[in-house]
C-alpha cells in the first residue's frame, strides 16, 4: 500500500519477513508525520513486530523524533516489537542530538 498525499513524500507499507515494514521516503515532518503515524496505529494493532524504516527519508524534524518515541513507548507497553532502519546522516543526527541513538531499537535491514 503507498500513500501519496504529498508529491515529495511517499509511505510504503508491506510484509517483509513475518514484520510489517512503514517505509516513509521524503521529508519526515510536521506535515507528514499524521500519515506515518497512521500506518503504524493500523498495523500495531494487528503485528507482533513493526519496522520502520527511516533509510528513505532525506529530512527529519523533532516532529519525526516525537512519532519514534511515542512508537517505542508503545511497543515497550503494548507488547509488541519495534525496529528501526537507520535513516541517512541528516536524520541519524537528529537521533545524536538528542542523546537517544543507543536507547532505540535500530537495526540492520528491514527483517531484523
């Protein structure tokens, strides 16, 4: 399923392993993060493992970093299993910046 609101910016969501993966490409912000945001309170409902793979976007905002906080807090609570795909330079500073890059569940690739 991709949704496409914005020309710039585009949200795949697919089965890749037994997880689903949200794979937004674009700009990750206050103007798209509603989308994002949606897929992954859709899919979380019914997964055990959700992966969200940030390697697609050229742009993150502290809007960004507050939906993968609130995704983490919810996986920790909920049950389920949170990854995260490291995004470029520019968005993996965002995480430095914050002093959270080794607290969250990054991984490799899509599958874990």
């Amino acid at each position: 399923m991709a949704l496409d609101s914005d020309p710039d910016f585009t949200l795949d969501v697919r089965h890749d392993g037994g997880a689903i993966v949200v794979a937004p490409k674009g700009e990750l912000d206050i103007s798209t993060v509603p989308q994002v945001e949606q897929a992954l309170r859709q899919v979380g409902r019914t997964v055990e493992a959700v992966t969200l793979d940030l390697s697609g976007l050229s742009f993150m905002d502290t809007s960004g970093l507050r939906l993968v906080l609130e995704e983490d807090r919810r996986a920790r609570t909920g049950g389920h299993t949170l990854r995260l795909v490291p995004g470029s330079p520019h968005v993996q500073r965002v995480f430095e910046l914050a002093g959270i890059l080794d607290r969250l569940p990054f991984v490799s690739t899509p599958a874990g």
